[in-house]
C-alpha cells in the first residue's frame, strides 16, 4: 500500500518566480520585439496578449559542447532499405532527418505568449505621466466605508453577533448566573422526594430545596442572559478615495487634407494615450471631438471613419472642449489629458483665437496637452526638428514656451509614433523644457 | 461499480480512478512484481498532480523542489509552447530516485492508464533506481530531497543577502559547467601522511636492494637545468590534484575570487549535476527495464483475469505509442528511442535464455538457454550502463530486427559513407558503435584542468583532449570560457590537444576573447 498525496490543490504556478526570472533577463529583447509589433502591427491588438519572438542570444546557455561540422563521427541508424556497405549518401542539408542523431537545437528562437500587463509593463516602462502631483492635490471627494474594530454603540444592523456572545458568555461566567440544568436537576430532586415516602426529613429537605430554586430563578432574572453592556456593534471609518478618474479629449482635424494616412497616425497615437492613461488610472473616459470649420463631439467610429467637408478652425474645437469640461468634467474632480492631431492647417486668423483660449483657460484646466502634427514624410526631412513649420505649430510654440504642461510633436511615419510618445512622456523631473 | 468489479475478479472497470482504486491496483501490481519477476523496489509515494503541475515539474528539471533559475523559466515557456500547440503530450508520469520513491500520476489519467503508470514507474523505474550500480554509487535516495530543500532554500537567501543579479552570474556560470561538473570515476581514498611515509621508506628500500651501480654512467639528460622547472610544475600539479576533470570542484576548491556563499551555490550544482550523471548513462535500460516490467505486469494481469480487455486495449494502444520507433528516413524520425531498443532487448534476452537460435548460442554461449530468464535480466538491470549493455546484449537477430546500419560521417567530406550493416560483418561494428554513442564518457568533450601557477601568472590551464578532430563548438566554447574566468577571477586559456597525436591544435585565451 503506497503513502498517496492529492497535490492537484497545491498552488500550481510553481515556476512563476522562474518565468518573472526570464522575462527579466530577456527584458531588453522582449521589449525591442514588442514596439516592433506595435509599430507595424495593429492598433487594436496593443492592448492584449503578445506572441514575441525570443531570439536565443541573450538567454542562451552557453557549455563546451562539440561543433557539428568537425571531426569524424559514426552514426547507428534504424530502417536500412537497401544500403550496402560502401554506399555513399549526399550530405543532406543541416536539419534534414538523417543528418544523425540528436536533432535536439530546437530551442533557438521560440516564440512565447506575454499576459497584456506584461505586455504594458514593458511597453511603458520608464514613462510617466507628466505632472502627477496635482492628483494629489485634488480635493477629496469620495469615501468608502472601511473596517476599523468594535465600538459599544451603533445601529442594530452592524451588531457584531460573535463578539457579543462572547462578551455575554464571560459575564455569565463571572456573575454564576445559574444554568438551566442546575434548577431542572433541583425540580426532579424535589418531585423524587415528593413521590417519595412522605416523613419529616423529606418535607425539611423538600422545603430547603424549595428555597434553593426560588433563589436561583430570582438570580437568573437578575441576570441577563445578554446584556446591553455585552453588546458590540462593527465600526466602519470612512476612508477617503483618492480621485482616479481622468478623461481624455481626442481632438482632431477632419477635414479634406486629413487623409486615410494621416487619420491612422492620429488614430495610433490616441489608442496610445488611452492605453497609457488606462494603466493609470481606475475610471478613464474618453472624449472625441472632430472640427472642420466647426467641431462637434461624435462617438469613436464616426471620429474615425467618416469624413466631412469643410475648411479648418482649430479654435472651435478647443471651444466645444472648454464647453464639455465646464458641462461634464470638473477639473477638481477630474484629471483632464488632451492631445491634438492635425497636419497643421488652420484658417489663418484662427490661430491667435486657438492662443487666447489655451493661454486663457484651457491649460489651467488641463493636466497635459499634447499636440502631434502629421506631417508628409516628403516633408520630414525640412521640418525635422526646425523652426519652419504651420502657422498652427508656430502659435502653439508660443503656448508651449508658456506652459510647461503643453508639449508638441511632429510625425511622418507610423514609426515615428512611438518614439514621439515617449519623448511627450518621458519621466523627467523638469517639465519646462518644452 | 467497485462492488460489481470485485465480483468480477476485475481490479477495476470504467475510466474513472478513485484512491482506493489506486490502492488496490498497486497492490496487485506489486504483489506479481515480487513473486513473479522479484523486484526489489523502494516503498512508493505516489502523488497526484494536475497537468500545469507537470509543466511545473517538467522546467525544473523533473524535481519536486528546485531553486529558481531564469533557465528553468525559459524551459517552461519552451515546453508550454510546445505542449499548447499539440505538439507534444505530457508525460503522464515522472518518478523521482528518491527514498521513498515519488511518483506524479496526472490527474487526467483513466484507471487503465494509472495501472500502466504505475506499473512502470512505481515498479519499473524504481526498482532500476534501487539496483543499478550507478545510482547505488553516485546517488543518495534517502536525502536527496531534504538536499533539495536545503539547496532552495539556501540560493533564496543568497538572493536576499547578495541581490537576484548576483547569484544569477554565478548559477549563469556555474550551469554553463554542469557538463563538466561530474566526477566520472572514484579516485584513490587520500593516503594518510603517516601512510605517505610508509611508502617513501618502502621505496628508499626497494632503491637500496635494487642497487645497481651501472645507472650512475648513463649520460645525464642533455639539458640538465629544465629539471628543475619541471619539478616545481609537477609538484604543484600534485598538490592541486591536477589534472582535474571536475572543473566545478576544482573551482569550488581552489577559485582565488569566490566567496564562501558562491562556492556553496558552485557545491550545490555539482551535487546536482552528479545526482542527475547515472540517469544520463542509462536511459536505454533505465526506461526499458521500465517498459519490459509494464509489459510483462499488464499481460500478467490480463491473463489472470485482472484487467478488461477494454482496459488492456487502451493500455497496449498506449504501450505501442511509448515504443514507436520510424526508421531513420521517416519524417518522426528523432532519433533512436530509448523505451524501444530497451524493451526489445530486454525482450530480446527473453528470448535467448529461452529459445535460443543456434548463432544465439555462437554469440551468447553464457546466458543462452539457461532457462531463467529473470535471472539474467535482474543481472543485467543491475550490473550495467546503456554502454556496456548494448555491447554485451544486442544480438544479431535484434540488429536484423531493427535493421541498423553506421553511417560514416567525416565532416569534409560532401557524403555520408555506409560504414557497415546487418550482415556477418556488420553485426560486431554495428554493436560496437552503437555502444560508443551512448558513452557519455566519449560523446561529451574532454575537458581538464592541467595546470594552474599560483605564484605566477596564475592562469588557469584547461585541455581539451580532441578525439576523432571533433572540434568545440566557438561562440558557446567562448561564453562559456568567460564564465570560467568569472569563478576563476585571473584569466583562463583553453587548449586543445589531438589525443591521437599530441599535437596542439588550437589554443583560446578568455582576455583574447574579450566581452
């Protein structure tokens, strides 16, 4: 008879710490496989499960072990057809069945499943939201109950049943407050006596225990089998909840000259922010306003797939945003993010008004406006990193010298998205930079 | 449904298993084991685990208990992959050589296939644990685990005291080195010095007795003053021990750089490693004796009206998937397997004790027909490795079986040469270089450490003994040389020697090679 041991409830990721080990060590490969996917992949799948590619230098586990293409070996093979000795077989390419025993390098270069936060972990890694301290700042506006031990008063609902009875029972204790069974085993002591042969000794006794009982029930009166003073009530403290919700405005230009290309782009780079902001905070909401020459608020499909004619008035959209923030989102209640995708047009007066409304109000209400311009990728190598640019780049430098929450960008290629998005987020102490 | 089991003399009917089932089917299992086939096995523990825990146990090296390692991260990854895809079933066993002997049985499992696993490992592999030689020299059952325990629980300390990062390199380096971290042979128990001396006066005397004044004119050697250095380089060899082949132990032992904590960690692998070098050198037989004792346990069974044939139907579809071998030009072809050639010579020298061919009796003329077949395997499971089992027991008729040929592979050459096959000339070339492949002895490269100068450059000197111009492989010989030099903490440099020459081939230093 062997001993049995049901181990199948043991805890079974036993190789957790092995695998946080891994990814650890392959950190650098994981995370250059991972931009690579999001940067030719789709948006849609960033935020799931990734199949990477794990190259084998850099995880490899190097030993003396013979080189393949040296020496002279023998091989024993099973299933000779009709080889004779002195038969000549051509060399079959490396990794072909027959090129001899231990066909065992299969370990290079396999690819392996990452959960989505091990996915976002290392996708983020060393970014920051910028400014954070004003979450902090925020009034506080939310409570939740919280346990915090017993109290001797409250409300009959939250009477606190074990700790009560135990209270009772010690009281009990310590009073003797007499049980049942002793005044039951007194009644049948008396009632035997009285069935009893009837003679003085009894009546005495009968009577004495008489007293007895009278005593002891006078005593359990007297003594409360639950007491108020046992009585125990939970106690709840209300726990502030720090404010963790943050809405997002997605603005962007619709009009003509924002082709498939450049909504794509624009697109990219929100579902990066989304995600980013998602990771941060417990509730985030999104807003999306489309503007040509007037803007409105639409749902995301129509943000992206629809299209609508009309010149180009940057200002309205920062209006409709200043009116929704004022309707929906206070800004002590909420943290506000904004970030902007244009190629840069802007009818031409225009972007004085766009100034005046960031400078005067928006960007005090806002934790971080991003701006991204999309640019031409003919055009990348003029506007690189120049001075040259739309008017609406050189009005936003003006806001963006001011405001050390207002950051700027230009992008030409799905590739430069990401890099763009770090340097927009990237932890770093002093935000004033620009 | 165990009531009407009972009823019918049947151990078990249906695919569900329950404890008492389990019990019960052991029971029996063991009871024809001894008197029919006289095993001898460990008392066995057997534990239930669910298929993830066998992916668990599969990274960590088979282990109940392991110290953690990113390696064994990366294995599991490698064989969840692998495993999701369909690409490999689980086993639906491990056993661990440990005293009591554990054996995992996946919860998936029917109750044919509990009876099966049971049979061969609780019986099969356990009594090869307990008899073979090798493990009875080289292993502890009865601590291993509470070593393990010790080991794991050390490293994590490590890993608190010292930083992840830390005891990572030295596991990195020490891993890089488990190949060559075994002792392959028992070394002379150490003379006392009182012993020492007994030999030097001995000598002294057997000089004396053995005068003879004709030595005094020899020419001295012609370069009299290279003596001296030779001396000093032989007597520091001996105080080393040297050459050593065990390089973790001599790094354990002598490594300049380490800390007391980091030549535990370098003790820990090495045990490990040499707990782990028997496994390695008997396969073939250690799953053959595994596979011959289910086999021949489960039609024991069957015949005594033990097993339905329902059951003993999805045991032999099982039994046959276990033993499949594809020829060498079949696209499965991955190699010869080891549960195969095993149970087909085990069966094989079933079938000389008992009805032997007249060549058997030309090749085996000291088993042949004897009559008690048990006896010669129990021999056998007992006195052998792969090696000298395949060398002693693989007959002719099995080389025709399986139709095995040599390939000649010379690695400049555009063509493989047919070197022998199953005829009468082939039989003893065949045998023997099958042999030779799984000695791991001369499948593995030869590495030694040959000299070390402590009072000068203090370079550790390794020799690589090239056999047949097999050369190492560079970028791992490099890696791996590097973490030599990271134990050693001076540099390093690796020779390699043509053993059948002498002649030097090549010679690799760990600061040429650079970071």
């Amino acid at each position: 008879m062997p001993i049995f041991i049901d181990r199948r409830l043991n805890p079974k990721d036993k190789s957790l710490g092995n695998r946080q080990r891994f990814i650890r060590r392959a950190r650098n490969e994981l995370k250059r496989s991972i931009r690579e996917q999001v940067r030719s992949g789709k948006i849609a799948d960033v935020d799931a499960e990734h199949t990477v590619s794990m190259p084998a230098n850099g995880t490899s586990e190097p030993s003396f072990s013979d080189a393949r293409d040296s020496g002279r070996r023998r091989h024993v093979l099973p299933g000779n057809k009709h080889f004779a000795p002195g038969d000549r077989l051509p060399r079959p390419a490396p990794g072909m069945p027959g090129s001899g025993p231990g066909l065992k390098e299969m370990e290079d270069d396999f690819r392996f499943v990452l959960s989505r936060e091990e996915v976002l972990d290392l996708f983020f890694e060393d970014l920051e939201l910028p400014d954070l301290v004003k979450v902090n700042l925020k009034e506080i506006l939310a409570f939740k109950p919280r346990r915090a031990g017993f109290t001797a008063t409250g409300s009959p609902t939250s009477i606190n049943v074990g700790r009560t009875m135990r209270n009772s029972h010690g009281r009990r204790i310590a009073l003797k407050r007499p049980k049942l069974e002793e005044l039951e085993a007194i009644a049948r002591e008396i009632a035997a006596h009285e069935k009893g042969a009837p003679s003085v000794a009894a009546r005495e006794r009968i009577a004495a225990l008489k007293v007895e009982l009278d005593r002891l029930e006078r005593r359990r009166r007297l003594i409360a089998y639950v007491d108020p003073v046992d009585i125990r009530y939970n106690r709840f403290d209300a726990q502030p909840v720090p404010n963790a919700n943050a809405v997002m405005f997605c603005l962007m230009d619709v009009s003509g000259s924002m082709g498939e290309r450049e909504k794509d782009m624009a697109k990219r780079f929100f579902v990066l922010l989304h995600l980013f902001l998602k990771r941060r905070y417990d509730a985030t909401e999104i807003v999306f306003i489309r503007h040509t020459h007037q803007a409105q608020e639409v749902d995301e499909e129509t943000f992206f797939y629809s299209t609508q004619s009309g010149g180009t008035v940057v200002s309205t959209a920062l209006e409709e945003m200043r009116r929704i923030i004022g309707e929906r989102y206070p800004s002590s209640e909420w943290n506000i993010y904004a970030a902007q995708a244009s190629d840069g047009d802007n009818f031409a007066t225009d972007s004085e008004r766009c100034i005046a409304l960031l400078d005067g109000e928006i960007m005090r209400l806002c934790q971080y406006f991003a701006y991204v311009e999309i640019i031409d990728e003919r055009e990348s190598h003029i506007f690189g990193s120049t001075e040259n640019g739309t008017s609406l780049w050189h009005a936003y430098e003006a806001v963006s010298a001011q405001w050390p929450n207002f950051q700027m960008s230009r992008i030409a290629t799905p590739a430069d998205i990401y890099p763009v998005f770090r340097q927009l987020f990237t932890r770093q102490p002093d935000q004033q930079g620009g | 449904m165990t009531q009407s089991a009972a009823r019918s003399g049947l151990l078990f009917s249906g695919s569900d298993w329950d404890f008492p089932l389990l019990s019960r089917a052991y029971d029996a299992i063991e009871a024809i084991a001894i008197e029919d086939l006289h095993l001898d096995v460990y008392p066995v523990q057997m534990e239930i685990i669910s298929s993830e825990q066998m992916l668990d146990a599969y990274s960590s090296v088979g282990m109940p208990l392991m110290y953690r390692h990113w390696s064994f991260g990366k294995h599991f990854l490698h064989q969840e992959l692998l495993y999701r895809k369909g690409g490999r079933g689980l086993a639906y066993e491990l056993v661990i050589n440990s005293n009591p002997c554990i054996v995992y049985l996946m919860e998936e499992n029917t109750m044919a296939l509990q009876a099966l696993v049971t049979a061969h490992a609780a019986l099969g592999h356990n009594h090869f644990f307990k008899n073979n030689h090798l493990f009875r020299q080289w292993t502890d059952a009865s601590s291993i685990l509470s070593y393990l325990d010790f080991a794991k629980r050390y490293i994590a300390q490590c890993e608190e005291r010292h930083g992840l990062a830390e005891v990572e390199a030295i596991l990195d380096a020490a891993h890089a080195l488990m190949d060559q971290g075994v002792f392959r042979y028992h070394r002379p128990p150490k003379l006392t010095s009182e012993q020492r001396r007994e030999e030097i006066r001995e000598r002294l005397e057997y000089e004396e007795q053995s005068y003879n004044d004709l030595w005094r004119t020899l020419p001295a050697s012609k370069d009299g003053k290279d003596d001296e250095p030779d001396d000093s380089a032989t007597e520091r060899k001996e105080t080393l021990n040297l050459p050593e082949e065990n390089l973790l132990y001599f790094l354990e032992k002598n490594s300049l750089v380490l800390e007391p904590w980091q030549r535990e960690i370098l003790r820990i692998v090495r045990v490990i490693a040499q707990y782990f070098y028997p496994q390695r050198q008997t396969q073939v037989m250690n799953e053959g004796c595994a596979t011959f004792v289910h086999y021949t346990l489960m039609n024991t069974l069957f015949d005594r009206g033990m097993i339905g044939e329902g059951a003993m139907l999805e045991i032999l579809k099982n039994h046959s998937n276990v033993v499949f071998q594809p020829g060498f030009d079949d696209p499965r072809f991955s190699g010869i397997n080891p549960y195969a050639l095993g149970l087909d010579m085990m069966q094989d020298i079933q079938r000389i004790v008992t009805q032997p061919t007249a060549e058997d009796r030309d090749w085996f003329p000291d088993i042949a027909g004897s009559g008690d077949w048990r006896e010669v395997l129990l021999d056998a499971w007992a006195n052998h490795r792969d090696e000298s089992f395949i060398r002693q027991y693989l007959s002719p008729a099995l080389i025709r079986k399986w139709r095995f040929f040599v390939l000649a592979d010379t690695a400049d050459e555009p063509f493989y040469e047919v070197a022998s096959i199953h005829n009468e000339r082939g039989y003893e070339k065949v045998r023997s270089a099958l042999a030779d492949s799984y000695d791991i002895g001369a499948t593995r490269p030869n590495i030694q450490v040959v000299d070390v100068d402590l009072l000068g450059d203090r370079q550790l000197r390794l020799q690589h003994k090239i056999k047949d111009g097999i050369v190492l492989e560079e970028t791992g010989c490099d890696a791996t040389l590097r973490h030599v030099r990271k134990l050693w903490g001076y540099d390093v440099s690796l020779a390699g020697v043509n053993m059948e020459t002498g002649l030097a081939v090549y010679e690799r230093t760990a600061s040429q090679i650079g970071d």
